[in-house]
C-alpha cells in the first residue's frame, strides 16, 4: 500500500512581511503543489528572479513554476477585480495560470461593498483605528461566520446576481448609519459603479479557471504521492485568536489553520517551517515591545526597503524579538527555522537582541496576554555585528563568524534549528544548512 504524503507547511512567525514568497519560490521544485489555505489581497508576497520583482496577492507563490500545480484553498477570501488583474500581469510575465492555477469552489469572495464596510469601520475607530489595508478582509470573514457570504461556487449559478444584490443591500444599510457616502468613495482610484463593473465582469471570467471542491482535489493528490506546501499569509502574530488582538488580522495564521483552509486532517502535516526576519517590522497599530523610533530603525527601514507590498507604507521596524519567536515557534510547531534579510544589518557595529521582557517585577519570556494594554520592557543582549557584505555570499562556510555566532545564538535561545539563510531577494541568495 502506497503511503501516503504529508502537507508541509511554511509560514511567518511574527508580524508579516518576513519574505515567505521568496522561500516558497525557491522550494517549489520540491513539491507537487504549491496552496494558500487563509487569508486574501492583504497578503503581498514578492518573488525576484532574472532581474524581475513579482508581486502576487491571492495566488500561490509557485505559479511561476509550470510543472506545479498551484491551490487558493477555501480558507481563502477572493476580490475577483484584484484576482483578474493579478491573471492579466502573470500571463503578460509568461505564466500559464490557466493550466496549473486550482480554485477552491468553497472560498469567499470579497464584495466592492465589502471594502467600503472596511473603510467605514476603521474611519470610525478614530484614533484606535487597526490600521486595516482596506481590501474587505474583516468585512468579509464577518460575512463568511455569520453565513451570509458568497463563494466562488455561486459565480456558477443562475442565482448570482440575485444573491449579489441581496448581500449588497445588506451592506448598504449598515452603510448608512456610518453616514458613509458611497458616491463620494472610490476603491482603487476608480469609483464605486466604476469597480462594480468591473468585479462582475471578471466574475464571469472566473468560470473559465479550474474551479474544484479542492479538499477532495487535495487528499486526492497526497493519496497519489504527491508532494505538498502550504504556503501562509501574513504571520503569526497577526492571527486572529493568537496575535495581538484586535491589533491582527481576520483569519487564523497559524499551522493549526491549514487543516480547516485546506481540508485535510491533523495527521496529514508534515514538516512545518516558520520564516522570521533578522530583526522585526510591523504594519499599522499594535505592541511592537522592540520597535526603534530612531536613526537605527529608520537605518533599517531604509536598507531593508520596508514599505508594504501591498500598501506601500512604510513599516515600523525594531531588534529581533526572541520572546515573541518562542512564542510562534511553540504555537506553530515549528520544526524548521528560515531566517531572512540578515544582510539589511551588515553594516552595524552592533546588534541588539530582546531575550525577555519586564512586566512590572515579573520577568517574562513569551508574549503575555497584558501586551497588548500595558507596556512591558525589553531585556536586551548585545552582539558584534559582521560587518561583511553578506548579499554576495553562496555557501555557508563564507560565512562570516559574528554571523554564525548569531545563529547559533539564536538556534540555542528558540531551540530550533535554522535551516535555511537568506541573504537578498533573489532565488540566488539562499543557503540550504539542512542535513
């Protein structure tokens, strides 16, 4: 008897942006297929090779790889607007989505009134405003838990536009006590009528694609021996029941969230990597215990071009968080660390490193519940910096030593290993340290 394969899964362990794409694009000729299991447009994951830089939002990192098949899992929230024009520059980039792109029938979809609810919500929070992205992602997880959402599947029935108007006038009424002016919004830089239009135009493109009740697609695949990686959204401490609520996102972030965004069992993940940044960013509002209001964060803000892919702002950067890593590591069942964007700090004498923090006279080493209302203070180590242009280095034994030092630091701070060092954006500038 055939045994069958497990789901491996990577994802970000603190707060976004620690360069999942760019792992998923570089493992990707080891799997079979490539699926997103959560989140929506709020996701920016960037891929650079051959002296091109590839934003993808909805779809699977591994879409540029022909031989494997990619999966947006019903875990997944969709804009059709958002999700045709990522179609259109893929295929203007050579990809064939067409042929290797599956869409679970069971994924929500995010409506034009959805992102106007987002915009609503957070314009009357104020000064305690989220700091959402404004691509309906609240609004529609709302929907989808209060069983008054659409899916991809309803884009197939003769009741669409009927089901459409019905939700629609749903949100126009909540819409209404906002005081909110429709007519006086755009999404995207196009009015409201403007982006309506074109949504419904590409949900009728959307019947063209490969449209599957995708957990059966899935445990079909893994029953055939193929090999499969989930690729997360966001991070770790964005997820919804774990993360620094309200200050997260909508959906579960966590490995614990494939099962119910994919469709398959417990007993069906394998080897679960989690991707963390030499330092830490965060977009938006929220605890941020290691976050440096100075010319050292402004230095790596800059080096390290931290602006949001998908929003363009810029992002608040600070010292890595080794509470915070334990804290995902633990959550997650992390097996394999990734650590990503060292070189930003080649250039510094010293590095600092938060190994705990101060809450009034308790000393702590994971995130508390309190963080999110009291502030607690970092206990820092410090470090030599390396000093070396590490972007042009191939093989782990030109490494430099303060670097090394650095890792193993870490690896004995989070007992896990790291198996993998990134270097740079490119495919290129990735090191393999796994046995």
């Amino acid at each position: 008897m055939k045994q069958e394969m497990k789901v491996d899964v990577l994802l970000g362990l603190q707060w976004g942006d620690e360069g999942k794409g760019k792992i998923v694009d570089v493992f990707t000729p080891k799997y079979d297929i490539i699926a997103r299991f959560q989140g929506g447009p709020n996701a920016g994951h960037t891929l650079e090779f051959d002296n091109q830089k590839h934003v993808l939002h909805t779809i699977p990192s591994g879409i540029f790889h022909p031989q494997t098949l990619n999966l947006i899992g019903n875990g997944v929230i969709i804009d059709l607007k958002i999700f045709d024009d990522e179609i259109q520059k893929l295929r203007a980039k050579g990809a064939r989505p067409e042929q290797n792109l599956y869409i679970s029938k069971k994924s929500h979809l995010i409506l034009p009134t959805h992102r106007m609810l987002d915009a609503a919500y957070e314009q009357a929070k104020g000064n305690a405003k989220i700091g959402s992205t404004l691509k309906g992602i609240g609004p529609t997880y709302t929907d989808k838990t209060a069983r008054l959402g659409l899916r991809i599947g309803d884009i197939l029935k003769p009741t669409f536009t009927e089901k459409y108007q019905q939700l629609k006038d749903n949100h126009l009424q909540i819409l209404k006590q906002y005081n909110f002016d429709l007519s006086a919004q755009t999404i995207d830089g196009l009015s409201f009528e403007a982006y309506e239009q074109k949504w419904m135009d590409a949900a009728q493109s959307m019947k063209k694609h490969n449209l599957v009740d995708s957990e059966i697609f899935i445990n079909e695949q893994l029953k055939a021996g193929k090999s499969v990686l989930a690729e997360g959204a966001q991070g770790t401490l964005l997820d919804v029941d774990f993360g620094s609520y309200p200050f997260v996102t909508s959906s579960n972030t966590v490995s614990a969230a494939v099962c119910t965004g994919l469709g398959v069992s417990p007993k069906s993940i394998g080897k679960i990597y989690g991707v963390f940044k030499a330092y830490c960013t965060r977009v938006g509002s929220g605890p941020f215990p290691t976050e440096l209001n100075d010319a050292v964060g402004q230095e790596l803000r800059d080096k390290g071009h931290e602006y949001g892919s998908t929003t363009g702002r810029p992002r608040r950067c600070g010292w890595l968080d080794l509470p915070a890593l334990r804290y995902s590591i633990m959550i997650n069942g992390v097996t394999d660390l990734i650590i990503t964007k060292a070189d930003v700090m080649d250039e510094f004498d010293q590095i600092q490193v938060c190994t705990h923090y101060k809450l009034g006279d308790t000393v702590l080493q994971y995130m508390p519940y309190e963080i999110v209302d009291e502030a607690v203070e970092p206990i820092w180590t410090n470090h030599s910096g390396w000093k070396t242009n590490l972007s042009s280095t191939r093989s782990l034994d030109q490494l430099p030593k303060a670097f090394c030092d650095y890792l193993k630091y870490i690896e004995d701070q989070v007992e896990c290993p790291i198996s993998v060092v990134s270097v740079g954006p490119d495919r290129t500038q990735t090191m393999l340290r796994e046995a």
